[in-house]
C-alpha cells in the first residue's frame, strides 16, 4: 500500500480503504477511510451568506490533540506486587 501524504487524500474514491470490515459494519461510523463525521447546525446559514460583506474559504489542518490529560495508570510487575 502506498503511503498516505496529505490528509484529504485518504478520502478520494480510488484510494484503497484501510480498514475494510470497519467500512462494511452498519454499526460503524466508518465510511470510507472517514473515522468519523459530524456536522454542526447553528441558524440560518443561507440568510447568514446573503447578509455578509465578505466570504474567505480555506482549509485548515490541526493536530490530533487531546483536550484532556491521559489516565493515571501503574503497571507493576508480578515480583513487585508480592513485596
């Protein structure tokens, strides 16, 4: 499989799907290469782009982050848990 290099790409049609029985699973969210989607719907949007003086279209990538710290966790080793 050739690697992926720019994150849009993942989703054109003759890029082959990474996880096939994920895309398949109607329990999924998986479409595609596309873990996830959501769509937030707030007003009116079509009166919001007739009433505006100005309209900038671009495309913006972000890091993966994690809005929160990970778990707290300790692994100990079975000669440490019999001391």
């Amino acid at each position: 499989m050739d690697p992926v290099v720019e994150s849009e790409s993942v989703l054109e049609d003759n890029i082959p799907v990474v996880h096939p029985d994920l895309d398949t699973d109607p329990n999924s969210p998986v479409d595609g290469n596309a873990a996830d989607k959501g769509n937030v719907v707030a007003g009116d949007v079509d009166q919001a782009f007739e009433e505006v003086d100005l309209i900038v279209e671009e495309s913006f990538e972000f890091p993966r982050t994690t809005p929160v710290c990970p778990p707290m966790s300790v692994v100990l080793p079975p000669a440490a848990r019999q001391a």
